[in-house]
C-alpha cells in the first residue's frame, strides 16, 4: 500500500494543474482531485497505481476528473478567470477546451487524450487543430529573446513568429535586454545563461523580475547550472541543441499556466 500511496502522491501535482486549469480555481480543481484520489485508493489497480509514474499511468485519473468535473454543471464559473488564455480557451466548445489542456499542459499524446476522453484519435487531432487556430486568433503573446548567438536569435525568432506570436525584440545584452523590456512589455522572456560580454542571464531574469514578474524559459547549453545553484525555480530549461518542438511546446505552457498578480522578486545572485 506505501508504494500505490507514493505513486498517487508522484501523481498530485499533475492532477492538481490540470484540476485547476479544469474547474477555473484552485479551490475547484483540488475538490475534483481529493475526490478522484479517493476512488484511485478504493481501486488501484483500476487506477494503475500499480504501474510506474508516467503520463499514461494517469490517464484514468484525468478521466476521473473530467467525469466529476461533469457532475458538477462541466463548466467553470465565469468569475473564475484569471489569464488571458483562459478566457480564449471558455470561448471554445468544452470538447475542444479540455482536449488543448490535456495535448499543450499535460503533453499527453492524441491517442492518450482519447483514451480520457473515449473518443477517437480522429477527432483529438481535428478538435486539436481547431483549438489551436481559435487561441492563435484570440490571444497573441510578445516575446523577448535574450540569445548573443544570432542564427539561434533567428531561429527562435522565427519559431515564435510561425506560432502566431509577436518577437518584442532579441538582446544579446542584460542592457539590451532591459532597453527591449522597457519598450515593449514583454509576456514572456526566452533567455540564454550565457550573453554577449560576460553578461550573466541569470542576472538579466533577476533584474527583469525585479521590475516585473515575467515568466522566463532558459534556453542554455549549461543547464546544470540553474540546478547548482539551487535556482530551478526561475524557469523551466530546454537544452541546447533544442529542437523546435521543444520550444513551441515550453512557450505554450508558459503562456498557458495561470499566474495570479505578485510583487517583483529579488533572486538570489
């Protein structure tokens, strides 16, 4: 029983994110869960908490939550908006809404998120596409990219462009970078650790965060880094050589995930 309740607890943030992105709040979304949680201890097995940690152990889980969530009306409060996302998402078919979470925030395959939605794939790619040609329309992010190389500036620039979002500006900077921010506005930042004349990303995310809370993904070849020095929590990392699909996916989610209003942070150097 340890290790079914070890599993489960493995499981909880991922239940939680999508519980939250389901229902419209916290508070919702973990009624949801503590209630599939309990069904998953009643029959674990039903519940794969017998088989290892990976998204596909959690697919009856998710269809847990969609069904209790439908028990409930199937559909968020109004008041419960709290990112611009969501309200493009509330504007799509409850289908369409459920099945961009499950694909974009969860990164569950099409066939998986048929498996939630007992479904065909079919419809998952088509209700997929539709979702994502509707947010393209209704929500477009500006994204800051602080990257000295400049075929990689280009590269993400170009990626950022061909998802329907505008490109506030490459740096090769901490200055540049902060000029560019001071201009534009950014929703979000794409940053190296390692910038044109010693210049220090991490530096450059304290001082944009210092003004701000601008969610950064770091795009680096020192990885590692961030982890050495106890700083994993300024942002998500994609490795160099990254691929473009790597990329699309980390802005998505951090265009997606929810942030409620915070005063400015000062990181530890």
């Amino acid at each position: 029983m340890d290790a079914l309740a070890d599993n489960l607890m493995a499981h909880l943030p991922f239940l939680r994110r999508y519980g939250r992105a389901l229902a419209g709040s916290t508070e919702e979304g973990d009624a949801l869960v503590t209630r599939a949680v309990e069904e998953a201890f009643d029959a674990p097995e039903a519940y794969r908490l017998d088989q290892p940690v990976v998204p596909a152990s959690r697919i009856p889980l998710y269809a847990a939550i969609n069904r209790l969530f439908d028990e409930r009306g199937g559909k968020p409060p109004a008041s419960a908006v709290l990112h611009p996302i969501e309200q493009a998402l509330r504007r799509l078919p409850e289908e369409y809404r459920r099945i961009f979470v499950l694909v974009s925030l969860e990164e569950l395959s099409f066939s998986q998120v048929a498996e939630v939605m007992a479904i065909a794939p079919e419809r998952v790619r088509e209700a997929m596409a539709g979702a994502q040609a509707a947010v393209r329309e209704q929500l477009v992010a500006t994204i800051l990219i602080v990257e000295d190389d400049a075929i990689i500036a280009f590269d993400l620039s170009e990626t950022v462009i061909s998802m329907g979002h505008r490109v506030a500006g490459t740096a090769a900077t901490q200055d540049e970078a902060l000029a560019v921010a001071a201009a534009q506005n950014p929703t979000l930042a794409l940053m190296d650790l390692r910038l044109a004349h010693g210049d220090s990303g991490i530096a450059t995310a304290q001082a944009l965060r210092e003004r701000s809370s601008l969610p950064i993904i770091f795009v680096t070849a020192f990885a590692e880094e961030l982890r050495q020095r106890g700083l994993d929590h300024l942002g998500p990392v994609i490795k160099k050589p990254f691929t473009r699909e790597q990329i699309e996916r980390a802005i998505t989610q951090a265009v997606f995930t929810p942030r409620t209003a915070e005063k400015p942070t000062t990181l530890a150097r």
